[in-house]
C-alpha cells in the first residue's frame, strides 16, 4: 500500500499545475492524506463516525427526494430554450428528466456518493446484531433515504458499477443462492427504474446523449495520450486539449469521464501507473473486509470507468476515507 502511495505522491508533486483545477488538485492530493488519517484512527473513532456519515447522506438524500418532487419542474420551466451545450440546457436535460441534483452538481455525483453509503448502510445492519434501537431505526432510515435519493438520481453508470461491485465481491465469498437471487433480482428492479426514467438513453439526437458524448471524450482522451504519451497535456488541461484536437468543441467537456483516461492524458504514463497501483492496492484488501465494505470500495473505481468522481472531493473523501479504514482493518 505505502508505496504505491509514495509513487503517486511523487508523480503528482512532479506535475503541480500553474493555473490548472484548484478542484481537482484538492481531490487528487487530499485523497491520499485523508487515507493516511483514516489508518491511523482507532476502532471508536471510526464507530462513531460512521453514524455520522449515513445521517448526512440521509440528510442530502431527503433533499433530493424534497428536489425531485417540487424543485426540478420550476428549474426545467426556467432553463427551457437555453442554447444547445449551454450549462442551462444541461439543466434543462437533467430537470426535464426528474434526475435529482442533491447538493451536487450532476446527478452522476450525486449517485456515486450514494453508492459508496448504500453498502454501508446494509453492512451496519447486518455484520453487528447486537445495535440499540436507535443505531438500527438510524441504519434503516439511511437505506430507504439513500436508496431513494439514488435512484431518483437515475444514474445508468452508479447502477452498473454497483452491481458489477456486487458480482465482484459475491464471486469470492461463500454466498447462498438465496441471496444470489435476491441481489439478482434487486439489480434488475432498480436497473428498470432507472432505464424507465431515463428516455432520452433512446434519442441519439440529444445534445446531452450520454454513451455518445462519452465516446467522444474517450477518443478525445485517445488522441493526447497517443500525442503526449509520457507527460500529458498539463494538469487541468484536458478541457483546452478537447477544443484544440476536436471538431466540435464542446466548453463544457471538462473531463473525459473515465479517470483512468483523463489521468493518463493529463499527467502522463507515470502518474497512470501510480494511480492505478494505487487504487489496486487498495482492492487488494477488500478480501479480509466484510463483504459489503469490500462492495463499498470496490464501487467508486468501476464508476470512474464511466465518470470522473474521483476528481470532486465531496465524493471521492468518503472513499478515501473507507480505504483507509480497509488499511488499518486488514493490518488488523
């Protein structure tokens, strides 16, 4: 574990940004430190944070339950007519859909933070019978809140990247097929909500289409990583690379969502190793964890395949933080 952390460490102190993404820059850099605190906690402390965290995603999820239901047709109305690639007529997309926000800037964030709690929240029910009243009425809650807020998120990648999680960890564990078939049959509940609430997945001629967009960014990535193999564009200046090797560029395409990519096209091949030895290392020991913790974890890397959570704090800080929980379980 330490020292891919200390390889990535270094290669980010190689490539510190002139004027680049402060945002970015706090996710990448903070990530690793609150991991290093995390580890170092003990057993109470982490007990009692826990509560803490799926109280705040109760919170933020009631918000967007609260959204959905009364905000989002007042912001669709507001934001009709804006100039197609326009920040309002993302608005528009996403209000007109009934995709809650939260407190996020996009849904997919939104739903990614809600992922890494959703395992949390069963894990508190199930691994600790012997909870007080108040501890259980909290976990139950948080599940019904969270998964709500989730799935009116209608996030097509947090749904696949938990149920491939789900797949992965079930795969090495002792599971019955009772409750095979009831994950099983879960996932293709939520996945239909979430299909069910998403129409404009069928019109190709959407602005905001998501599986074409993210082609184009990926082929984008593509192309600076095949022109700058070994450093990278420059750190934050993936957006400036869009507009330069694209035909049509896109102001907004700040990120290609695929971290891997964007890292690699950014900081260059050393930081993509690091990067990824690292978020291995830390999958490596999800196999002394329980179960829906190793789910927790493994999570926000298969959504970063798709999206780009681990460059925004308000999402990625909770996984950092799981991990290095994960580090000082497995050392025991």
């Amino acid at each position: 574990m330490w020292l891919p952390l200390v390889l990535w460490t270094a290669a980010l102190a190689l490539r510190i940004p002139q004027s680049g993404v402060p945002n970015d820059l706090t996710a990448l850099a903070g990530g690793p430190i609150i991991l290093c605190a995390a580890a170092t906690m003990q057993d109470r402390q982490r007990r009692g944070l826990l509560p803490a965290l799926l109280a705040a995603g109760t919170i933020i999820s009631g918000f967007a339950i609260w959204q959905s239901l009364d905000l989002l047709p007042d912001l669709a109305a507001a934001s009709a007519g804006a100039p197609a690639g326009s920040a309002q007529a993302l608005l528009h997309e996403v209000a007109s859909r009934h995709r809650a926000l939260g407190t996020f800037a996009l849904p997919t964030l939104l739903a990614g933070y809600l992922s890494l709690l959703i395992p949390l929240s069963i894990d508190m029910l199930t691994r600790q019978r012997t909870k007080s009243l108040s501890t259980r009425v909290l976990a139950y809650g948080a599940l019904i809140f969270i998964g709500a807020g989730w799935l009116l998120a209608r996030s097509l990648g947090a749904w696949m990247s938990l149920a491939v999680a789900c797949a992965v960890v079930w795969c090495k564990r002792r599971v019955t097929h009772r409750q095979i078939a009831a994950g099983l049959i879960a996932m293709v509940i939520c996945g239909v909500a979430i299909l069910a609430g998403r129409p404009g997945l069928w019109n190709e001629a959407s602005a905001h289409h998501p599986l074409r967009n993210r082609l184009v960014y990926w082929q984008a990535a593509g192309r600076m990583i095949a022109q700058h193999p070994f450093r990278g564009v420059g750190p934050g200046q993936f957006a400036r690379a869009y507009n330069t090797t694209t035909a049509a560029p896109d102001r907004w395409a700040r990120h290609a969502h695929n971290t891997y990519l964007q890292m690699w096209a950014e900081r260059g091949v050393l930081a993509f190793i690091a990067w990824c030895w690292l978020i291995i290392a830390v999958l490596k020991q999800t196999a002394s964890l329980s179960p829906w913790l190793a789910v927790a974890l493994w999570t926000l890397p298969l959504h970063n395949l798709v999206d780009f959570s681990f460059y925004v704090p308000q999402v990625c800080f909770l996984w950092w933080y799981l991990a290095g929980w994960s580090t000082r379980k497995a050392q025991g």
